[in-house]
C-alpha cells in the first residue's frame, strides 16, 4: 500500500475549528496532494525533477467534482502530456455515494419521496434530476454491482461460510412489500474474507434460500467445510439439501436469546453461566458431559429450556471440531451483523426502496467496497492450522477402513 507524506496549512487547520467548511477544505487539500503523489508514481518524477526514468510530463490540471457526506469537493486531476491519468481514487469511493443517490432520486421522480428527500438530492447535486438522468447513470453502475456480484468464484476454496439475511421494504406493483436481501461471506482459503454476493428473495423461505445457494453453486463456489448462520428453518432446511456433507455451525448468540426466552426469569442468571460453559469447552466430550449435568439438575425446573439445550447441542458445537483459534470467529454471525449495521445505516434513509434493482445497486455497491478493503487488509483466519486438521481427520476416517479389509 502506497505511503503519502501530506501537508496541512494553518488556515485549514483553523477552519476545523472556526467553520462549517473545515473538514471539507482539509480533505480536499488531503486528496489533491494524494492525486500529485499518484501522478508522480505514473510519471517516475515529480514536478521539474530531471530523471532518466521519466515517463511522460505534466500538463496541468483538470477540475473535477466529487461529492462526499462532507460536501462536494473541487479535485486538482493531474493532466499528462503523453498519455492519460489513472486512478481509482473516485469511482471506488463514490459507487456507494452513487447507489444512493440514485435510490434518493428515483423516489422522486417516482412521487413517493418526502420533502426531506427532496430536499437531499438537490443539496447533493445543486440540480434537478430527469429520468434520462437517472438512466445514464444507472448504465453507468448497474454493470459494475452486476459484474462483481456474478463473478466466477472457480479461482479459490471457500471452507467457511458466513449467511444472513437483511428485511427490507420495496415498493411493488403500487404497494410496499416485505423482501429478504440474502447475502453470504466467505473466508478463502488463504485467509482473507470475501462477500460472495448479495439476492433479493421474496421472503425467508425455504424456497428462496435454495435459490440463493444454488445460484452461489452455479458461480463454483466450492470447498465448503462450515456454514454459520441462524436457525431460521428455510435457511436450514436449503442448506442441509444444497451443501451436503458441510458441517452446520447454529449462531451461538441466537441460540442464547432462544434459549432465555425459553427459561423461567429466575433461572435464567443461572443457567446462562452453565450453558455457556458449554460452548466454551474445550471439546465436544467436555461440552456433552457439562449438558448432562443441566439436563439433569434443571429438567424439571425449566423443562422448555432444557429440550432446546439438547436439541440444539449438535448444531451450537460444531465449531469444537475446529482448533481453538478459529473458533470465536466462527460460532456466531456477529461479523455478519456489523456487516450489516452499514447497509441498515443506508436504509433508514431510503426507508421505501423504489424498486427491486435500486436495492441490488445500493447494497451491492456497499458490499463492493467493503469487498475490496477486505482484499487489500489483513488476512481475517491462518488456515494452516485448519489443512493440517483436516488431513489428520481424513487418516482417522480411513483408518477403520483398512483394518477391516485386512480381517
């Protein structure tokens, strides 16, 4: 990751403080210096500098708007005299910035925005917007959410899988109605944590969420050894059918809201201690012979509770396979959750969504970028420890078999 030396002047700094506009003069002084710093890494020189690496010369600048929660900026774009500036600088860091106002203005056109909605399209843009308008940039996004949510994913293994789903409100055919926006992480097997993609479903059906994994499978998704998720019974029933043979990890933390629910409010300080010690053993002999000493102190007691306990076992420790270090991140879809705590920032602004495509183009942007800081940042899991696991419970398995060709 390239490294930028910036610096700030004094009037700018003061205006963090005096104004309104500081924040925005300080980040457009920031990414002007960081556009130069770019155009010098293109150029192998900087400004005046003699170098017989020099690859072309500058040759001004071009203004060029960006509009951020902050306000619009006025960005220097380096011009170069034997060829064209490059830089992903704006388009990754306004697709999002561009799903949703796009979604803000269609329902406008549309009639079905407030004032306030209004009133945000034009303070984002200065101008009205036609439908003509909206189309353009519609083609100009749509093919890039569309291409990345669709991509191949033949080139790598995903062994765990992370699925949710977010409930959002689309206006259909005149009336508003309740849709599932279906999403699924992966941790490849070199580590790192991909968003695999995002479907709209008519609701959390069984139906729907078989859609979803077949249509992950027919990208080659593949490997799959975990998948973590609530116990929402569509979800389960499609994931036992389409991965086959993948271990099913229940959401811890679900679980434990199910299961409190479930207890007496006298007993439920007790018996979260106790139950939680259970998913904390250190392995799954431990885990069963802690249920047993719950199932038989507190049957009677809570015998609602107890029954889920012993139900659910199988599926809240499954994760007690794996070695230690992968389990915290495993057991619960708590990642996934503060995935989402962003795509619902967005909807309580949208609130309404004016079609089924404004919801693929928003989310889909913000799942993009949160996609590609994830590639560039650290590796979320080491997986070596999970091959060497593997490998060892495939000599275990094989073992019976040799001992019983040779009687």
């Amino acid at each position: 990751m390239a490294q930028y030396n910036i610096t700030v002047d004094d009037e700018v700094l003061k205006g963090l403080f005096t104004g309104d506009k500081g924040v925005a003069l300080l980040l457009e002084k920031v990414l002007n210096q960081v556009l130069n710093a770019q155009a010098s890494e293109q150029l192998h020189a900087e400004p005046y500098e003699r170098s017989e690496d020099r690859r072309g010369y500058r040759n001004g600048t071009r203004p060029h708007p960006l509009t951020t929660h902050v306000g619009t900026l006025t960005l220097r774009v380096p011009r170069l005299r034997n060829g064209s500036f490059s830089t992903e600088l704006f388009a990754r860091y306004q697709r999002s910035e561009q799903a949703l106002l796009l979604a803000l203005v269609e329902m406008v056109i549309n009639g079905v925005s407030t004032r306030k909605i209004t009133a945000i399209t034009e303070e984002l843009r200065g101008a009205e917007f036609s439908k003509s308008t909206v189309s353009e940039l519609c083609k100009r996004l749509d093919p890039i959410v569309q291409a990345w949510n669709e991509r191949n994913l033949r080139e790598t293994r995903y062994p765990f899988v992370l699925v949710d789903a977010i409930v959002l409100k689309i206006r259909e055919d005149g009336r508003v109605r309740s849709r599932a926006a279906m999403i699924a992480t992966g941790v490849n097997e070199e580590g790192y944590r991909e968003i695999l993609g995002v479907m709209l479903g008519d609701s959390e059906s069984e139906a729907s969420w078989t859609e979803f994994f077949s249509w992950l499978k027919g990208r080659d998704l593949r490997g799959v050894g975990i998948v973590v998720s609530d116990s929402h019974s569509g979800l389960v029933k499609a994931l036992r059918t389409q991965f086959q043979g993948a271990t099913w990890q229940r959401c811890q933390t679900h679980f434990m809201r199910n299961f409190l629910d479930a207890t007496p409010k006298n007993l439920r300080d007790e018996l979260y201690g106790k139950v939680r010690a259970i998913l904390d053993a250190p392995d799954v002999v431990t885990a069963r012979l802690l249920m047993d000493q719950v199932v038989s102190d507190y049957s009677e007691k809570a015998e609602k509770a107890v029954t889920l306990l012993e139900t659910a076992f199988d599926d809240i420790t499954a994760v007690l396979c794996l070695p230690e270090r992968y389990r915290k991140r495993l057991r619960t879809t708590n990642g996934v959750e503060r995935r989402n705590e962003e795509n619902r920032r967005r909807d309580r602004v949208i609130r309404i969504y004016p079609n089924r495509e404004s919801v693929i183009r928003l989310i889909g942007a913000l799942l993009m970028e949160m996609d590609e800081k994830w590639q560039s940042g650290h590796k979320y899991l080491d997986m070596k420890d999970y091959f060497t696991c593997r490998e060892e419970q495939k000599k275990q398995t094989a073992q019976p078999s040799k001992v019983s060709q040779l009687r």
